[in-house]
C-alpha cells in the first residue's frame, strides 16, 4: 500500500513537471512571437508596386499667339493728304478692294499744267516746222541747218514732256486711292482723315488670308522626331472652355541648343490674328521595349542607376522582407513614368515609397498593402 502511494507521488511530481516545461516552452514561444511581432511592428514600412508592360505615352503641351505668314505695310508713297477711310481694323478686304482715298487737287492741277506745255511745246514744234520749210526754200544752208537743230531739239523736248506726263498720270492714278494688294485681314488701320500719309506709322496693315496664319511653340530635343514638315496636327484655338480645334500643319522647324523651334501654321476663315493658339498632343515613344516604372521609384547615384526591390527570405518564425538594390538600365521617359530596360523582372516588387527618408540594401522592412 505504500509502495502504490509513492508511486502515485512520483507520477504526479512528473505531471507537475511536464506541465512547468510546457508552459515554460508555450511562454518562450509566446515572447518570441511578441517580440518578433514588435520588431515587424518597429520595422520601416514601405509601399511597393510591380511595373507595367506596355508602351509609353508620350505628350506635349505648348501655345503661341497667332501671326499671319505674311502681311504688308501700306501708305501713300507721296505722302499725300488722307481724304477719306474705307476700312476698318480687323476687317475682310478683297484684292483691288480700296482702302484709303488721298486729296490729290495739287497733284492733278500739275498733271494739267504739264498736260498744257506739253500742248505748247507741240505748237511751238509747227511754228518751228513753218520755219524750217521757209529755210529750205530760201537756199539758205545756214537758216537751214539752224531750223532743222531747233525743230529736233523741241521735238526731244516734247518726248521728254510727255514722259514726265505719263509718270505724273500714273502716280496720280496709283497714289489717289490705296487699294489691298490681295484677299485678306486689315490688321491695323492708322490713316486719319485730314492728316498726311504715315504719319502715325502705315495707314493700313493688311494680312493675307490666302497663306494663313501661324505660331512657334519649342519642344525639347528629344521628341523633336515626332515633328516633320508636313505633318498635320490639331490646334485648339482661343480660350479652353471656347476652344475651337482646327488643322494645323508643321511649316518650319529649327534648332536651338537641347530645343527645337517649331512653326504650325494653319487656315481658317475664322481666325483674324492674336488668336492663342494650343498644342495637346500624345504619342507612343520610339524606345518603348521594357518595363513602365514610376519615375519616383527610380534613383541615382553618380552614373549608377538603381530600384530598391523586396526580396523574400525563410526563416523559422516565416518569412521576411528585405531591400535589395538592383541597377537597371532605363530609356525613355514622361511626366511621370520611365521604361526599365534591363534590371528587374516584371513582377518585381518595387519599392515606391517608405516610412523613412532612406532605405539600405539588406535592410528588414515592413511591406504594406
């Protein structure tokens, strides 16, 4: 009977035992999962994304005031007095249209004076012809030649007079009304009735419509090759909100240091000039091959560039995420986003943000949905 009782002792000192080890080993278990937990909890925290196959979308925005291709400065070339005014800033004018009307009294009362002497100097020449065939009938060489040199010379005075007449008609004719050289936009009108032409710099200023008008916007270097001659884009034209969107053609092109300066010109009935005029244009770029990554996510150091990575590693408790560095080799880029072209597989988790200003290679992080 005693012997039963000290075996139930010793059986129940081993219980007492085994469940001491027990909770000892639980109570280990528990503060090694505390404390890992509060390690992973202590842990930088960083965002990361997988980066994106597909091509990368360029753009462009840039806007310039409208100017017409060509426009011409008109005033009256005498500089006579303005009489009347046909035209207004900012209207239509056809070719042969009159735009402004000069006093010409002055130049037409010398028009008709010369227009007498030269009906003089023709009297003058029959006087001389009288004469001349007087001398020859008389046998006098001397009288003779003497007539026949003043006959000519007023003959030449003659051709001259009526040279000086015409050019004094067609002066006349040019210079009483300014008439539009061609279909167009009278950009500015300066001529003021009873002041003397250009007196207040061109009395009209006219704008083609035939060849249209344009403006220069610059694009960087890079992107210039999305630009040739000829090729037609969309312009906005006038406020966003009103825009109104026209075709427009790349007329001119031309470099400038890392931009290039381009012309677009553009023909429409509506536009008269001072117009802003905008570009908005989108394009696939030429070196698309690789991985679309954020812009921000990419670093440099020197002439190494680099992503941060998550890397997985097992361990007893489970696993664990660790910054890995990895240089890549980038191309193209937009506002926002850069093509990786070697370096990274395209579920690589990358590294986007973090909880602190500076993650290293190897260090233990946090990864947060």
């Amino acid at each position: 009977m005693e012997r039963q009782h000290n075996r139930d002792e010793t059986k129940s000192r081993k219980n007492k035992l085994r469940l001491v080890f027990i909770l000892f080993v639980s109570g280990l278990l528990v503060l090694t999962l505390y404390s890992n937990t509060l390690l992973t909890m202590n842990l930088t925290k960083v965002w990361t994304i997988v980066g994106r196959q597909e091509e990368l979308v360029q753009s462009f925005n840039g806007s310039g005031m409208l100017e017409p291709v060509s426009e011409v400065s008109l005033s009256n070339k005498a500089g006579w007095t303005i009489k009347a005014v046909k035209v207004r800033a900012g209207g239509l004018v056809k070719k042969g249209q009159t735009l402004v009307v000069y006093e010409s009294t002055e130049a037409e009362n010398q028009y008709m004076d010369a227009k007498v002497q030269v009906e003089q100097q023709q009297l003058a020449i029959e006087g001389l012809q009288d004469r001349y065939i007087e001398a020859a009938s008389s046998g006098d060489d001397t009288q003779l030649r003497s007539a026949n040199r003043d006959l000519e010379s007023a003959r030449l005075t003659l051709d001259m007079q009526r040279r000086n007449l015409d050019t004094m008609k067609a002066n006349l004719v040019s210079n009483r009304e300014l008439k539009a050289p061609f279909d167009g936009i009278a950009m500015k009108v300066n001529a003021v009735e009873g002041l003397s032409s250009a007196s207040a710099g061109p009395d009209v200023l006219v704008a083609s419509s035939i060849q249209g008008y344009q403006f220069h916007v610059q694009v960087p270097a890079t992107i210039s090759g999305h630009f040739k001659i000829g090729r037609k884009l969309d312009v906005h034209i006038g406020q966003e909100d009103k825009a109104t969107t026209v075709e427009g053609i790349v007329s001119g092109m031309e470099n400038k240091e890392s931009q290039v300066n381009i012309a677009v010109t553009v023909k429409n009935e509506q536009i008269r000039g001072g117009e802003q005029a905008l570009l908005d244009l989108k394009f696939v770029s030429d070196k698309t091959s690789g991985i679309l990554v954020p812009s921000s996510a990419i670093h440099k150091e020197g002439s190494e560039t680099f992503v941060y990575i998550i890397e997985e590693r097992k361990g007893p408790l489970g696993n664990t995420s660790h910054v890995r560095k990895m240089p890549v080799k980038t191309g193209d880029s937009n506002e926002s986003e850069t093509v990786v072209q070697q370096g990274i597989f395209p579920d690589s988790p990358i590294i986007l943000q973090s909880s602190e200003p500076v993650v290293t290679d190897g260090e233990r992080v946090r990864v947060m949905p």
